[in-house]
C-alpha cells in the first residue's frame, strides 16, 4: 500500500485481499467506475489502479449494510411464516 499526504492507496491485488474477493473483480470494479479508484499515470491504459482507503471503507459499509437488510428482511419472512403457521393449526 502507498501512503499519499491524506490516506493510504491500495493496489488492486491489496484491496482484493481485504475485499475477500478476486484481483479481478477489483480491476473490472475499478474500470466500469463502480468503485472509486484512479490509475497512477492516466495517459498510460497500462498504469496500475489504485484504490483509496475510503472506497474500501465505503465497500465494507455497504456490505454491512446489505448484510443487515438481507438478516431483516429473512428475520421478517421467518415472522410471517410462523403467525400464518399458528393460524392454519388452529383451525383444526
């Protein structure tokens, strides 16, 4: 990782590391603008991209926050599910 004068940089086999995910979902992440990243030398397509720690940070916040709407949205299902299970039973 490279330190700039405000965060740290990651390169895209760092992030992934992090991430838990491939070198190759970063890089096409990083090149469909889906996450925030720049490439060291822009005139040069070769240049390696770098992501900052915010981006990564931002990633993990909305994974948590998808892990929490998935847990939710199961946890309600399963609600539902039981209310309607009592009342089929207790018409017998």
């Amino acid at each position: 990782s490279h330190s700039s004068k405000s965060e740290t940089l990651y390169t895209t086999g760092e992030a992934a590391e992090i991430l838990g995910v491939t070198r190759r979902q970063v890089l096409r992440l990083c090149k469909e603008g889906r996450i925030r990243s720049f490439q060291g030398d822009p005139t040069n397509s070769k240049s390696p991209w770098l992501i900052p720690q915010s981006s990564i940070d931002e990633i993990m916040r909305l994974r948590e926050a998808q892990a929490i709407a998935n847990l939710e949205h199961t946890t309600a299902a399963v609600t539902v599910f039981l209310i309607f299970s009592a009342a089929v039973v207790d018409r017998f």
